[in-house]
C-alpha cells in the first residue's frame, strides 16, 4: 500500500523536549513524516472562558498549505472541550499535551509514544474515511467510551490514555468496524503489529515492577545477590588455583657449583666417546 504522508509541527511553546529524530525516523510501512518538523507561534490568545483555543481560531493559526496526505500540529495549550485531539477542516489535526504531559510523567511514559499513538489513531481515520480527516463536528462514531486500551478509547478521564500507551491495540470491535469501512485487513494487521513497538523502555518497566510487586522485588533482589557473590566465589577460587599451580610449576631449587661440577664429570665420564678413547 501506499504510505500515507504526514506534516507535522510544533505549535506554540513546549515545556519538554520530544525525540524529533526518532519521529521521523521511526520504521513504519503505513506512514512517514514529510520533510522537517516545523515549529509554528501563536499570534491570537485564548478566545474561550476557559483559556482554551477553539477550534475556529486553530484552523486560522495551522497552515492550509503543506506537502502531506493531512498535516498534524503538536501544541501545549488546552484546546476546545478540553479534548486532547481535534479535527480541522483541510485534513489538519492539533494533538495538545495539555494536562497529558503530567499523566505521562506520572507513569514513566514516554511522551513519543502519545504521538505515535495519536498518528496510528490519525491514519485510520483518514484510511476509513475514503482519504480524509472530517471535522470535529461530523459524526462518525469511530472512538467507544469504554477503555480498552485501544486506539479508539474516547478517554473522557485524560489520564485513562495510559492503557494505550504500552502498548496500544485495535479492539475486536473496533477491528470489525474497520472492515465494513474497506480498510483492507492486511493494513490493520499490519498497524496491529507496529503498534506493539509503541512501549515503555526496560528501565522504567523494571521501576514499575518494583513499585507494583516490592517484597517480591526484594527477595529476587537477595537471590541475585547470593548468585552473585557464589559466582564471584567461584571465578576467584578457579583464578587463584590456577596461579597457585603456575608458582609451583616455576620453583628455582639453588645448586652448589661443587655439585655441579660432580654433575659435569660423571657426565663426561659415562659418555660413549669417552669409552671408545680409553680403549
């Protein structure tokens, strides 16, 4: 299939640092980053009662123009409703971290992941609606309320977006619901198998563990210590042995020359040629 292109760029201040080159580099056959990461400023303020951005003032400060399938702006400040994903005209999404970055910190997740998820989540959305992203205000019914830890969960709790973070899945439900749009199988079971990449890495797995399970931790923590010390023990046995052997292989034992000299003649004295002289 081909891939579908996305622009994506920074809009506003962001009060953390994401791993650009990992975005763009990241190896997915379903989609890939068009060109650099452009970063955009705000020009208007707030225009709701809660300090959020709606959705009429985002489309006029996003770019209409961009070379990509749909563009997707990665922004901090709350935006309509406070969701943290809305849908603009000309196929552009705005992807706030607001309130999120907080969760992800909480729970050691890495804040690429939310945008790798939200990407994942994108593309199907363009894929199921004939190539390309509707407006917030049409309906299509494609997120459920209940949390499953799928691409789709509504997550009206922000902080639910954890159970689809590490990884994420695509719900049967959701999974059936993809066919009858003629999303063709092999491309969902193909998202299905890249979204598994989308994890925590080892160590804060390990750290949660610890947090999860912490007697458990403290007596593997005890055997591996023991392991440890009896492996250590061994090695320096072997070592020191095997020195110890070398030492007494190599011991100088002092002669007298007297004796040396006796050593020398009964030499002499035994040897064929001195027998066939004598005689």
């Amino acid at each position: 299939m081909k891939k579908v292109r996305i622009k994506l760029g920074v809009i506003g201040y962001l009060p953390f640092d994401f791993n650009r080159k990992l975005i763009k580099k990241w190896n997915s056959d379903i989609f890939e980053i068009v060109d650099d990461i452009d970063d955009f400023y705000f020009t208007k303020d707030a225009d709701t009662f809660d300090w959020a951005f709606s959705d009429k003032l985002l489309s006029r400060e996003l770019p209409i123009r961009y070379d990509g399938d749909f563009f997707m702006g990665i922004t901090y400040v709350p935006i309509e409703d406070n969701f943290y994903c809305r849908r603009l005209t000309h196929n552009r999404v705005v992807l706030s971290y607001f309130e999120i970055y907080n969760v992800l910190k909480t729970e050691n997740i890495p804040v690429e992941n939310f945008l790798l998820r939200s990407l994942y989540a994108s593309c199907l959305v363009y894929l199921r609606n004939e190539q390309t992203i509707p407006g917030s205000t049409e309906w299509f019914g494609y997120t459920h309320d209940d949390t499953r830890g799928c691409l789709f969960d509504m997550n009206g709790n922000k902080s639910d977006v954890v159970f689809s973070l590490d990884p994420p899945i695509i719900c049967d439900d959701c999974t059936n619901r993809i066919r009858q749009e003629k999303v063709p199988d092999n491309t969902t079971n193909l998202i299905k198998k890249e979204i598994k990449r989308i994890k925590k890495g080892r160590y804060y797995k390990i750290t949660q563990f610890i947090k999860r399970k912490p007697v458990l931790s403290i007596i593997l923590s005890g055997i591996f210590g023991i392991l440890l010390s009896l492996t250590a023990s061994i090695i320096y046995g072997a070592t020191f042995n095997r020195n110890k052997n070398s030492q007494q292989n190599n011991v100088f034992i002092p002669c007298h020359p007297d004796s040396l000299n006796l050593q020398k003649t009964n030499k002499i004295i035994n040897s064929p040629n001195v027998d066939s002289i004598t005689n």
